[in-house]
C-alpha cells in the first residue's frame, strides 16, 4: 500500500522526503506534527540524538538527512520500526533519490525497502 501525502501526514506511518530543499523536507515534517494531536517535532541530526528520540512515542522525530546516520544505527530503526507499537513517527529526508542514496552506501536496503510504501519526492509534490 502507498500513501498519499496528506494520509502521510495525518497517521504515524514513518515517511522517507527526498528531493526538495532540506528546508521543504523540514516544512513537511513540521506540518505532520501539526496534523498529530499531542504531537511534538524532535529534530536529529546524529545517531545520538536519533537513538534518545526513539523512546518519546508521541513525537514526530525529523532527520533532515538519513545517509548521514551510520548503517548500523540504520538497522536499529528498522529493528524499532518492526518490533515497536509505541514508537515516534519518523520523517527522515534525502537530499537525493533513495535509489542513488542505496548505490553510495548512505541508505541500507533494509530501511530503504521498509519505507518503500511511504516514500514522498518532496518536488513533485503539488503545490497549493
């Protein structure tokens, strides 16, 4: 099943961004934290910061860009993405594509396939 970008934004399903600027990538995030009630928006841009945000389930935590996080941190969300109920929703961005991302080793295959059905090309998206 693939979402729509609105669908995205109203549930807790975790979201990958790419294309855009990281500062669109940015707005969408901000926007489904606004769409979640009792929602809170915690930014990470490193695996520490990542790891602690895990365990706030009610936040909508943003990395601004995923291939900056190693891959074993990578594998820990998929591991949190499966096993976890209570768990935040996560919007992590890709200043490029998730294919060329996956090819440069930024992005594990893992992660990169569990996100597949929500995966969001931030400039094609319409713009109102």
């Amino acid at each position: 099943m693939t979402y729509s970008l609105d669908a995205l934004k109203k549930n807790r399903v975790s979201t990958l961004l790419y294309g855009g600027t990281e500062a669109d990538r940015r707005a969408l995030a901000v926007a489904a934290t606004h769409e979640l009630e009792g929602a809170g928006l915690i930014e990470a841009k490193d695996a520490e910061a990542l790891e602690r945000s895990i365990s706030s389930p009610r936040a909508v935590v943003y990395v601004p860009d995923i291939t900056l996080i190693p891959a074993v941190t990578q594998r820990f969300v998929v591991r949190m993405l499966r096993e976890r109920e209570e768990r935040p929703k996560l919007v992590l961005g890709l200043p490029t594509t998730p294919e060329t991302a996956a090819q440069k080793g930024g992005l594990t295959e893992d992660l990169r396939y569990w996100l597949s059905h929500s995966t969001i090309d931030v400039k094609a998206r319409p713009r109102k």
